[in-house]
C-alpha cells in the first residue's frame, strides 16, 4: 500500500492508496503445445488492464506469437497465479482458454478483452489456428458468440457443438448449441428454452432436422 499524509484544516492525516504494479505470469499447464506469458498490471489479487500475451511452443524459447487486449481481467490464486481453461457461467472466467473451438485438429486460444458481455459478463477474443499462414488468426464469428452470451461458451468435443448459455431475467434460460460449417460460418441446430412462472416451468426443445426445425413442449409444475 502507498501512504499519503495530507493536511487538511492543520491536521495531517494519513490515506492509504492501493498499490498497482506491472507484472509477468507464466502459465504452463494450459495448453498442450504453448507456454504463455502475459504481462499487465495489477492491483493485490486482481489484474484489469491492458495485457500483452505471448506464446511459445513448448522446448522454445522464441515467440511464436503475440496478442494484446485492452482489458484483460483475472483473479490470482493464493500462490499469485492466474488460472486457466476454467469455464464457469456464474463464476470464474479464466483469463486464457485452450482448446479446439472449430475441431479442425489444432489448438486454438481465447484471450479475455472486457466485460461487456450479457449482464457485464466477459468477452473474448478467439483466435483459430490457420494451417496455410501457421498463425493464430481472429475469429469474427466465434468472439461474437461470448459478447451476445454468458461468457465463454463450451465444447462438446464429442458431437463437435460449440454450446452457448444466456438468460432474461430470474426465469427464463436458453442453450444454444452450433456445428461449424466449413469456409461458411456456424449454424444454430439445437436449442433448449426453459421458462419459469409461479406454478410451473415450460421447457422448449428445438432442433433442425434436414434443415427444418421440430420443436417440442413440455411442461413442470413447480
């Protein structure tokens, strides 16, 4: 902390200020082939600033790649560390997320850039390997999905469905889950609204079938 002694009407009195410092993590355990650095600022536990990050592949020691975002939030650990590849609607966003978000075989990166998502939640930039250029490049569509949703969407590596989570209000929740559709863009093919009143919850289940939709209705009492 930094003190300040001000004198105010003959009496000096002290004010403690926060201490924000620069600093460097590595974070090694995040992905299978990349070792990051990520320099920024922070204040005791919580960094929200401007970061550079840089990756390199795993046994090297040149930068393979460089990113930057204008507000990149973490929380550190108890051991000053900053997590990563956590996933959680209602808590903890981690700052960097690994992961094959087109599952085209590569490893790709999410990069946290604000809180401007729905109900102030975070948004990502998204970066896809391109094999041609053999670089990280941004993906338009995939940063959009965590600015129009709660955050980071998830993957079912599985079914190869990206699955987005939202919400309006205390009662009414939607998943979404898309395909990527080679050299075009991702399409919507399931959904699941679930609406809550005071004496029941109606579920709605959507899917497209050879590009029609079926939906179907059910219904819960409370």
């Amino acid at each position: 902390m930094i003190k300040l002694f001000i004198k105010l009407f003959g009496v000096f009195s002290i004010i403690s200020l926060p201490t924000i410092y620069a600093q460097s993590f590595e974070i090694q355990d995040g992905s299978k082939q990349y070792n990051a650095f990520i320099n920024t600022t922070c204040e005791q536990e919580l960094c929200d600033a401007k970061a550079e990050i840089e990756l390199f592949k795993k046994g090297q020691k040149t930068v393979f790649q460089k990113f930057h975002s204008d507000e990149l939030t973490m929380y550190l650990d108890n051991n000053s560390k900053p997590s990563a590849n956590v996933v959680q609607i209602y808590g903890e966003q981690s700052p960097l997320i690994f992961g094959d978000f087109n599952f085209d075989g590569t490893e790709d990166v999410a990069i946290r850039n604000g809180n401007d998502g729905a109900y102030g939640g975070p948004v990502y930039d998204i970066y896809v390997f391109n094999k041609t250029k053999h670089k990280f490049v941004f993906s338009k569509e995939l940063s959009s999905l965590t600015q129009e949703n709660l955050g980071m969407f998830t993957i079912d590596e599985a079914r190869k469905r990206i699955i987005t989570f939202n919400k309006s209000g205390c009662c009414y929740h939607t998943t979404s889950e898309y395909i990527v559709v080679p050299k075009k863009d991702l399409l919507l093919v399931e959904e699941t609204i679930q609406e809550a009143t005071e004496n029941k919850v109606t579920v709605t289940s959507r899917q497209l079938i050879h590009g029609k939709w079926r939906e179907k209705v059910k219904y819960f009492n409370q």
